[in-house]
C-alpha cells in the first residue's frame, strides 16, 4: 500500500464512525497549494456550506493558500458560512490527514467561531 492508498482508508474508517452519529460532518481536503472545507448533511446527499482558498474573496487577502494563515482563514468562513445554514453541531472528518499543521489549524478557528465538535 502507498501513502495514499493508507490515507484513503483511515478516512472511510473515520466516516464509517460518523454515519453512526447521525450529524453533519465538516469534511476537510487539503492540497499543497489549498484547502477546501465542506459541511455536508448527515444523510450525506447535500453540502449545506463550503468554504476554500479558491474563493475570490479570500484570494484577495491571502498571500498563499497553503499555509496555516489559510487554514485559519478557511475555518472561520466555514463556521460563519454552517452558523447561516442553521448548523452549529458537526462531526470532523479530517478526510484521513494527521490532526496537525493547517487541518489543526482549520479545526481551532472552527472551534473559536461558534462550531461545535
């Protein structure tokens, strides 16, 4: 097995685990140039907010979107962007990516703006 192949495979682990819980899960992707955020339904048929480097808005005021600073940014959008949609509880799914650097990142600004998880 290659790292990615190891990766993918602790992911369905993890939404394995929370299809059980029955709540919306922030999902996290990251590239080495980006990082993308979605909240998606417990039925996991409908994204209800999404939230990435890719964003014109957040382009503007980044200097590169593969940074903590980016990770930062993205997680408080996604936590503005779930609280309009009505969703304040989720479940995180770090699509299979340590829980460091900019994925810890991401969670924390979440966290401190109004996510709960």
């Amino acid at each position: 097995m290659n790292k990615a192949q190891i990766r993918v495979r602790r992911a369905h682990k993890t939404r394995q685990r929370i299809t059980v819980l029955q709540v919306a899960r922030l999902c996290v992707h990251r590239t080495p140039r980006h990082i993308y955020a979605q909240v998606i339904d417990p039925s996991g048929s409908r994204v209800l907010a999404s939230a990435s480097t890719l964003e014109a808005e957040v382009r503007k005021e980044l200097k590169s979107g593969g940074n903590i600073t980016a990770a930062g940014t993205i997680g408080k959008r996604i936590a503005e962007k779930a609280k309009a949609a009505g969703v304040t509880r989720v479940a995180f799914d770090r699509s299979g990516f340590k829980y460091h650097g900019r994925i810890k990142a991401l969670a924390d600004a979440a966290r401190e703006n109004g996510l709960d998880f």
